[in-house]
C-alpha cells in the first residue's frame, strides 16, 4: 500500500478506483507550416528573398489585425525566418526556409486552442508517467470517471471553436493575400505545392483503466483457483510472474500520481509564501492570492474525482492563510501561518516568513499530502 506520511489519522480507506488513460491528439501550429527549397538562390538573393516575404506576411498581420480590432494598425512585429540546411529524399544537401502562409491572429488562435487543452487536461487528470524526447515532455494522463462527462464537455466546446477557425482559415485561402504568397514562393521552388491546411478535429481517445486493488486480487485469486484445480504448474508459475508485474506497474502509477499531488501542493504553497511575505511587507499580491486559491480548488475537485479520502486540515489552513492575507491583520496572518505549518506537522518558529519558506521546502522536498491510497 501507498501512503504519504500524515499528521493525523484519515478514518476510512482511500481507494482510487475507476478512470481512464487519455491519448491526445490535438493539431499545432506546424500544420500550417510550409517549407521552401531555396537552394537556387545565392546568399545574397537568399536574404533578398526573405526580406520581401517577411515584408508581406508582415502586411498580411497589419491588415488582419486592423480588420479584426476594428483600429488602424499600422505595424505589427516581424517575423523571424531562417534558413537551414537539409538533406532532401536523393540525399542531397538543400536549403530550405520553413514558415507559416497564414495571419498571426490566426496561428496564435490555434495556439491558444492548443493551450487549452492542456489546460483542461492538467487541471482534471493526474499524471502517471512523464517521459522527456528531446525538449518535449510526453505525459500520460489518468482521468478520473468522474471528471470525463465534464472533460467531453469542455473539449467539445473547444471542437466548436476550432470549427470556426477552420472556416476562417479557409476564406483567407481564397483571398488574394494567400494567392499572392503562394506565386511568391513558387517564384523560387516551384515544385512546392502551398495546399490548404487540414485540421483534424481535437480527439480525447479515453481507454478504461482500474487501479483498484481489489480488481486485481479478485481476478489473479479466480486464475489461480482454477490452475489448482487444473493441476497447472505452468499456469501457475506464470500467474504469479503476472502478480508481480502488476504489482510492480500499479505501484509506480500510484506513486506517479502522489509526486504529480504533491508536486501541485508544493506550487500552491510557494505561492502562498509569496502572499505572506508580500503582506508583511505591505505590498498588494492579489494575482498571487487569487492564482494559489484558483489552483488550490482545483486540487481539492481533482483529489474528490479521483475518488481519494483525504484530511482537509492543511487545505483549509492554505485557504484561511489566503483570506486572511488581504485583509491588513498581520496577527491574525500569523496565527493562521502558524495554523498551516503545524497541519503540516512542523514546529512554528514564531517568524511568519521563515514558517512558509520551511513549509514549502518540506512540500517539495517530502510526501505530507494528507491522503491515501491502497
């Protein structure tokens, strides 16, 4: 059994039971690139080139942007593009620039919808395994059953928004700005073809998963119930590798998702050292205030979800600090920090500051998230 070492006794077993793996497949910006061989071209001509399409794309952002507010824009930021070095198909050596045809405001739109994905995902699902490739980190979500209809829901209404983008992406396609880009670069690759970009739609591919402990027991108990009655060795050799191995991956999935809780907690509490010391200061912090007391809700839902008993003492400590922070009483601020560390198990030392920095080295650095899971 996994437990995080407490304070206090939890009455009653935590158990997290049902969910589901998520695979996310969600469109990015790079869909709209396109990339151009300008390997015909001399450095020279190479940046004359590059200068001129910049200056285009760099019109296209003003126009847009003066359509879309309403004001007169007159100048928007320059793009970068670089050129770079490739081996082709024949395994030649070429040079190729890599952009995107489109607006600004619509690649960032996109990426805006990206975002909120993610958004949505870290704020509702754990995370049981994360695997860094290259500057990318690859993370497996578990959400839990009773977050998913909530999850569909949300990540439908961003479907809803990316239809829409869809169909402005696709008038523009049509329009002269886009028509004239696309002469423009194949005036120096005229093998490129510049086609209209395709944008699958979001997809939340959700596969059952159970991490409770009795769902395993139950069917290995079953299994070796009838090798014995079958009088199979083999059978039951290999059941009892199988039994070491889920035990083995059930482990490390629950201790994924103790590091992600406490990883979470430990942020919310560097945030509230923050408020604290902002207050003692005399000093405004309400972004702060309101960002930690955002997420510490947002933990609290996300620990319910998954179906996990846990002692509210230190969350409610968290929350009270934060109330309190705003309202000019630096001696009650004290008291309730006080409160918050000893939920925390620790000794006050009688400096407000102190006790935070030391609460929040303690969160990052050991396991005192009040809960359990077997």
């Amino acid at each position: 059994m996994l437990k995080t070492e407490i304070p206090r006794p939890i009455k009653g077993s935590c158990v997290l039971t049902q969910g589901f793996l998520v695979n996310v497949d969600v469109p990015s910006e790079e869909r709209m690139s396109v990339k151009v061989d300008i390997s015909s071209l001399s450095n020279t001509g190479h940046m004359s080139w590059v200068s001129r399409l910049q200056n285009m794309l760099q019109q296209i952002d003003v126009d847009y942007k003066t359509l879309a507010t309403g004001k007169n824009v007159t100048n928007t930021r320059r793009r970068s593009i670089k050129a770079r070095y490739v081996k082709n198909q024949q395994g030649q050596q070429i040079k190729i620039v890599s952009f995107q045809p489109y607006p600004s405001l619509l690649i960032n739109r996109l990426k805006s919808i990206r975002h909120m994905v993610y958004d949505i995902l870290n704020e509702n699902c754990l995370i049981i395994q994360e695997e860094q490739i290259g500057r990318m980190k690859r993370k497996l979500y578990f959400l839990p059953a009773n977050s998913a209809a909530e999850v569909m829901n949300k990540i439908g209404e961003l479907n809803s928004k990316l239809n829409t983008l869809k169909i402005e992406i696709a008038n523009y396609e049509k329009s002269s700005y886009f028509n004239d880009v696309v002469t423009y670069i194949k005036s120096v690759d005229k093998n490129q073809m510049a086609s209209n970009v395709l944008l699958p739609e979001i997809k939340i591919a959700p596969i059952p998963l159970s991490l409770s402990k009795s769902f395993f027991l139950n069917y290995l108990q079953e299994e070796k119930r009838k090798a014995i009655q079958e009088v199979d060795e083999k059978k039951k050799e290999g059941l009892a590798a199988l039994e070491r191995e889920i035990q083995q991956k059930r482990q490390e999935m629950l201790e994924a998702m103790s590091k992600d809780l406490q990883d979470r907690f430990a942020t919310i509490l560097a945030l509230v050292e923050q408020v604290v010391k902002d207050a003692f200061k005399r000093r405004t912090s309400a972004l702060n205030s309101k960002t930690a007391a955002k997420r510490l809700n947002s933990l609290t839902q996300l620990i319910k979800n998954a179906g996990i008993e846990f002692d509210t003492k230190s969350f409610d400590a968290v929350s009270n600090v934060l109330n309190v922070a705003g309202k000019n009483d630096l001696l009650t601020l004290k008291n309730a920090v006080n409160e918050l560390v000893q939920s925390l198990g620790m000794s006050p030392t009688g400096d407000p500051i102190r006790d935070m920095e030391l609460a929040r080295k303690t969160a990052q650095g050991n396991s005192i998230l009040l809960f359990t899971v077997e």
